[in-house]
C-alpha cells in the first residue's frame, strides 16, 4: 500500500467531550485514560480492514471530533 492509498485518522481533542463510543468501535485506534479530558489516539493509520469501522466511528461521534483521511497529513 502507497503513502497515498493509507487511510489516516485525526482526532480533534479540543472538540472531543470523552463520550467514548470511538473506543467502544476501534479500541486499536483510539483509548479513553482515566480522567482524560479527551480521547487519544493510539495509531494514526487504519489498517483496511478497519476502515468500515472508522467510518462508523466518524459519523457516531457527537462531538464530531473524528477525521477521516487519505494520505499522509
């Protein structure tokens, strides 16, 4: 897979309210720390058998604090 074929995620914390359903979806991508503020990223590229999943992830976030990408960012 090219640089340019990977699919990338980013995570707004500003914006992210720790709500937790990304975990819930992609607990390979995304962690909740105790007494975080926001969620983190554990990986920025998604692997594609989870792209389904991240897409999922996107629009299920209330806060709306999930990109997804292509390509290096």
């Amino acid at each position: 897979m090219s640089k340019s074929d990977e699919t990338v995620v980013r995570l707004d914390q500003v914006r992210c309210r720790s709500y937790g359903i990304c975990v819930s979806i992609l607990p390979d991508v995304f962690d909740l720390p105790p007494d975080a503020k926001s969620a983190v990223l554990l990986r920025r590229e998604v692997d594609p058998d989870d792209v389904e999943d991240l897409e999922e992830a996107v629009r299920a976030c209330p806060a709306q604090a999930i990109f997804q990408c292509s390509g290096p960012t």
